[in-house]
C-alpha cells in the first residue's frame, strides 16, 4: 500500500482526505511506498498540488525520534516484562499482587513473641547441659555411637560436641519458628531486587525474532542495528511492527516490506505526515502495548487488594466500548484525562495504528497545532481547513439525516421529520447545482423566503421527481408544526458573520475536512467557539457526533482503531447518537464523552447513556444526584461485617463481685463480656454520598469494559498530575 507523506487534498465530497499540516516527507522508491504497513492505501496528490520530493538514497540514515520511551533505551525498554493482566492494568513491569491480603501479626506481638520463645528455648538447653532434667536426653548419643569410640578420647569428644550441636540447632530451629523468626526475616530484612535475566538467544525482542525466524535476517538484522544506534525510537517499533503483521496477512507485500527497511530502515513505512513522533510528550506512554498511563490504584480499603497500587492506563480494547467522564470544573478531566488519551492516540496514529478526531474549546490545551495533521478552528479566519456540514456524502437523504441530528437533535426525540424537510429541500438543490447548499442557503430555503424557492423550482423544472419533492416541501411549510420553522431558527446559529468563511461549499472554496477520512491514520482537533458561540459550538459538537458514529459504521476497513473525543460533550448526547455509540464496539471505534455534570444531558437519556458506554468515571466533586445514578449502575456487592455487642457481666459471688468492683475502680468501666457477630450483607460499591464526599481531590473512581467483555469493579484512582 502507498505511503508517500501525503494525503489527498481535493474536495472530500468526493471522498478524498485532506493534505496535513507540516512538510512532506522524503518520498521512497515505489516498492518502498507500497510497504507502509496501515491497512488502507492513501491516494497520492493531484498533479501540481505537492511538488515532487527526490526519492531516499538507499542507506541513508534517518534523523533520531524525538524522545526515548521512559529516557531509557529501546533495547531496554523492549525487553521490560509485560505480563498478561486485567483490563486497565499497567502492564510494563507489572508485578501481579496477591488477590488476598496477608494476616500480618503486629510488629510488637510478633518481636515479643520472637523474644520469648528464644529465651524459652534458651532456658530448656541450660537446664538440660547442666543436668537439672537429667541425662535421658544423652540416651541417643549412647545407643548409636560403638562402644570402642568411648575408650578414645578424641573420638568420643567429636561424637559427643556433633550430638550437641544438632540437639542445640534443632531447639533452635524449633524455638525460632514457634516464635515466628522467619516472619520476621521476610518483613525486615529487604533483598536487593535482582535484575532481570538477559533474553535466551534468539528471543530477545531487540533483534525482531519475528522477522528473523521468517527468513529476513538481513532485514531484522538492520532493525536490530537501528536499536542499538538508539536511532529507532519505540515509535518506530510500533509502525514497523504494525507494518510486519500487514506482511503477514498480506504476503505479497513482504518484497515492498524488505525494500523500505533496507532503503530507509527506522523509517521505513512512515505515517504519511513524515513525522516519526510528538513535538511534546506529557503523559507515560508504552506503545508495544498502546497504553497510556493516568495513575495509580490507590491503596485504599475500597479497592481489591490485588489491584491497590497497581498502574492504571487506558489502551484501545476498553477505548473501544467508549468512556463517559463525569466531573465538575477544575476536577482534571482535561489535564489528567483527555489530554493524555488524545496524545496516545495520536502515537498510535503515527504508528499507522488510529485515527482520531479531538474536539475542544479555543484555547484548552490538547496539544500543540503540530502534534496534529489538520487543525480546524472554527470561526478563526487563519483556520488551514473548513468542516464539511454533509459529512463527505453525496447522498441527499444521509446527509439531511445527519444535518438534522446535529440541529434539532437535542429538542426532539425523533428527527426523522426534520430530515425529511431537509432532504426535500438539499435534494432538489443538488440536482441543480452539483452541490449541497452553503448555510446562507440554506437558511433562505427552510425560511420559505419567495425568492430562493422559485429560483430552486426554476433550476430543476426539468427533474419531475424534484419538483415532487419541492411540492410536498410547501404542503408541509404550512402546517402548523412543521419542523422547518425549528431548523431555521437553529441553522440561523451557524448563519453568523464569524461563520461566513466557514461550511461553504463551492469548488474554490478552502480545503474541507470529512470525516470520511477515518480510513486513514489522521490526527484531527477541532477548536470550537465557545464564547459568544455556545449554542453553534454544541451543534457543530452534535454534526461532529453524528458523523463521526456514521463515518466509523460505514468504514470498508476497519483495521484503525477509530476514535473522538469530546472534551465538553454539553447537550451534545442525542437519543439516535446513544444508539449508534452502542454499535462503534463492532466497529473497532469509540467515543470518549467528558461532561461537567449529567444533568448537561436530558433526563431521559442519562441512563441510557450509563449503559450504553462501557467505561466510566467520576471525579472528585460529584453532586450527590450525579453520584446516585453512577451508584445505580455500578449495583452492589456482598462484604463481610462484624458486628461487636458488649454486655455486662453481673455475678453473686462474693469473690467475683469483688473482683469486678476493684477492677471498675481501676479502668473506670464495669467488666463486660464481647460477642462478634459475622454475617455477608449486600451494599452499594460506592454510594452517591461516597462518590460526593469521600473520593479525595485529584481522584477518580474508574470502572473498565473490555471489548473481549472482560470488567473491573470501581476502583478509587490517584490520577497522575
């Protein structure tokens, strides 16, 4: 498949992709090109769109990455462990825990009792030596020894000093268990933790086994070499490795997979953009895993044993049946969440292993303009790329149901009607026209205005099935609830002088962003208008919604994993895009939804939401009404209780009741007998006045869905700062 460092820059009505942000790449030879590992071929550029770039020399050495995973080298940090673990766990260097937790005897009972058995011990050999417990304890000595060795005196004294040395060790062996001395060893007495063992030959991950038991041991033999020159960064390893299991099910690009590797080595099959990694890192990432690290399992009664301390990240299989973030401002959800999620993905996505599509607000921090391939900035005129408002289609209908989605969506519960209107209106004009109307245009159709209606009736008189459709357009303007009214009041939001350079839809117009181009490893932001816009922002955040879940449902190849993240999804959640979320796990996509609290979704919706993500979480700050409905869905569990009652003795006899009154003067309390009662009860795994008032600021309680269908339960989460 081709890779040339480019994507396609024509109008992606068409389907095409729009050309990232950044300088083309070096392009390689054609077989080289035809090995970039992603599963989707991109088309090269129309002529004189890029000028041509020289093909690489063969052998030259491509620049170092940009950063080191965890400042250690690759060959190091390839052949850390990465043990088999649960969804969420961290799993580089991960040491499984325990799933109970040790009965540990206290320090101070378990140094006494130590104390007093050796001294018991001790006592019991000094009366013995010195005869107080007479001689029995010789009888062994006597009975196994010959008697010529007792005339010998040399003899005899190394017979006689070898019995009491075992007799001695055995005392003090018995004694030093009975008072727990190994304990103690075990919990004092710390070993210096030894490194791990080299690979055997032939495994070690840093010489590309894989590649090398294919019979490629010239190509494994210059990955291995780029290694260990530190010029292969973990990146690399992950687009190459991405690339090889491409060869593997497509054998007949193994000739087009050697020749980049022997051409272009470490960067051999880049992402298109040319870029090898991130200007900035800000979170842990391990990319031979896809995970990023957001803390820590804290170690807290709440939690499993198993789990307390144990990294938490977040990695695609859970990504992939979608995560709801629920918390108030200033919680961290941006700083501690999104920010690292969207880095990892855009590694991934220069691994030719993602796609994803960022939105947020102007000036919230998810990365700088050049960690991303398109930035689109709705309402800035420096803005390099519009946003297509049909979705990339050429389908009247489609697109009018996902324009009617994103305008009305959140005000009435079923849209087919207002994409019926619009269909009604956009069909007619693209047969007219060759093109889907600009908003300005839209908005005079759906108004009614004479002039634009007679204009588009005059433009398609020779097309009888559109004129039906205009027909039925102005039976249905007057009726009384007609949902045109509703659509032209909201289209007005997007109808603004800030707006006017933006959704156009002419062929000179600028470069239009589609999310069609999810087929293709992109790294996408989108900046949103909040102030002053805030109504236009939720409908372009819906527009974004909608097309995304119909873009990812309707991809050919579904080998990228697929996802948008909304770093405010406020009044963006709909009936029909709940339903569509449901079906991104077969999809291999997912959405991640961060709201400042549930009541920014309709009431109907919120549970509904709950269970149609797989993955979710609360941060510190909750309302109690918001903890409530997390409380709902995460249920209940069995937990043991004891329940300790004190009740006071009384007695008759006189020694007794003396005894008691003497010891009542001492500690001030009568004697009393305790009783412990231990049941199983069934209680809320965290209730919504824990979830408001007992999770620590810069915490989260965080439940996990595999896409395999493997869960955790909640678990209280420090979150990396």
């Amino acid at each position: 498949m081709e890779t040339d460092g480019t994507f396609e820059s024509r109008d992606t009505r068409k389907g095409a992709v729009p050309r990232p942000a950044g300088p083309p790449p070096d392009s390689a030879p054609a077989a080289s090109r035809a090995s970039a590992a992603h599963a989707t071929p991109v088309v090269p550029p129309p002529p004189g769109r890029v000028p041509p770039v020289p093909p690489a020399h063969p052998g030259t050495v491509p620049p170092p990455p940009g950063h080191a995973p965890g400042r250690v080298a690759v060959a190091d940090w390839l052949r850390v462990p990465r043990p088999a673990a649960e969804p969420g766990v961290w799993r580089l260097g991960h040491r499984p825990r325990p799933a109970e937790e040790p009965e540990e005897v206290p320090a101070r009972r378990l140094f006494t009792g130590a104390a007093i058995a050796l001294l018991s011990g001790w006592l019991l050999w000094s009366l013995l030596w010195n005869g107080y417990l007479g001689r029995y304890w010789l009888w062994p000595l006597v009975v196994l020894t010959p008697d010529s060795w007792r005339t010998d005196a040399d003899t005899w004294g190394i017979a006689s000093y070898t019995y009491y040395a075992l007799v001695g060790g055995g005392f003090l062996v018995f004694f030093a268990r009975i008072g727990h001395v190994p304990d103690i060893w075990r919990r004092y007495t710390r070993k210096k933790e030894a490194p791990a063992p080299p690979p055997p030959p032939g495994a070690d991950p840093a010489d590309w086994p894989e590649i090398r038991d294919a019979g490629l041991a010239d190509t494994a033999q210059t990955l291995a070499e780029a290694v260990r020159q530190g010029i292969l960064g973990d990146v690399d390893y992950a687009r190459i490795g991405r690339a090889w299991q491409g060869v593997r099910t497509r054998p007949d690009r193994l000739p087009a997979f050697t020749e980049a590797v022997r051409t272009r080595g470490a960067a051999a099959c880049g992402h298109p953009s040319g870029k090898r990694d991130l200007p900035v890192r800000t979170a842990t990432h391990d990319l031979a895993t896809g995970q990023v690290l957001i803390g820590t399992a804290a170690d807290n009664p709440r939690n499993p044993y198993a789990r307390r301390t144990t990294g938490v990240a977040l990695e695609q299989g859970v990504l992939g049946t979608s995560l709801l973030a629920v918390g108030p401002a200033g919680s961290g959800k941006t700083a501690r969440l999104i920010r690292p999620v969207v880095e990892s993905l855009c590694l991934q996505a220069l691994a030719n292993r993602a796609a994803v599509v960022a939105v947020t607000a102007h000036g919230a921090s998810l990365g700088a303009d050049e960690a991303f391939d398109v930035v689109v900035s709705v309402g800035r005129p420096e803005s390099t790329h519009d946003l297509d408002l049909y979705g990339g289609t050429d389908d009247p209908d489609e697109a009018a149901r996902i324009l009617a989605e994103a305008l009305v969506g959140d005000l009435v519960a079923d849209s087919r009607r207002a994409a019926t209107a619009l269909a009604q209106l956009i069909g007619p004009f693209r047969a007219a026209y060759g093109r889907f109307p600009a908003v300005p245009e839209l908005r005079e159709l759906l108004s009614g205005t004479p002039a634009a209606l007679d204009d588009l009736r005059a433009a398609v008189a020779a097309h009888p099935a559109q004129l039906r459709e205009l027909d039925a357009r102005q039976r249905q303007a007057e009726r009384g609830d007609d949902a045109g009214v509703l659509l032209a009041e909201r289209i007005a939001f997007l109808d603004r002088p800030a707006f006017a350079a933006f959704f156009a839809t002419g062929p000179d117009e600028r470069p239009q962003f589609s999310l069609r181009a999810l087929e293709h490893p992109l790294r996408v932001r989108v900046d949103l208008p909040e102030r002053g816009h805030a109504e236009a922002s939720r409908i372009v955040s819906r527009l974004l919604l909608s097309q995304f879940t119909e873009a990812a449902l309707g991809r050919r190849d579904r080998s990228l994993f697929a996802c948008l993240v909304l770093d405010d999804a406020t009044h963006t959640v709909t009936g029909e895009a709940l339903r569509a979320v449901q079906r991104l796990r077969s999809a291999h996509a997912g959405v991640v939804l961060a709201l400042r609290s549930l009541e920014d979704v309709p009431e109907a919706l919120r549970g509904p939401l709950l269970g149609a993500v797989g993955c979710r979480m609360a941060f510190a700050g909750l309302a109690p009404w918001d903890g409530g409905r997390f409380a709902d869905t995460w249920g209940t569990e069995w937990v043991q209780t004891r329940d300790v009652t004190n009740r006071q003795i009384i007695s008759d006899e006189p020694l007794t009741k003396a005894l008691h009154a003497m010891r009542r003067i001492v500690t001030g309390k009568a004697t009393t007998a305790e009783a412990v009662t231990v049941r199983e009860v069934e209680r809320q795994r965290w209730s919504a006045s824990d979830l408001a008032h007992a999770v620590p600021p810069g915490h989260a309680v965080l439940s996990l869905t595999h896409v395999r269908g493997e869960h955790t339960p909640p678990l209280l989460v420090e979150l990396r700062g």
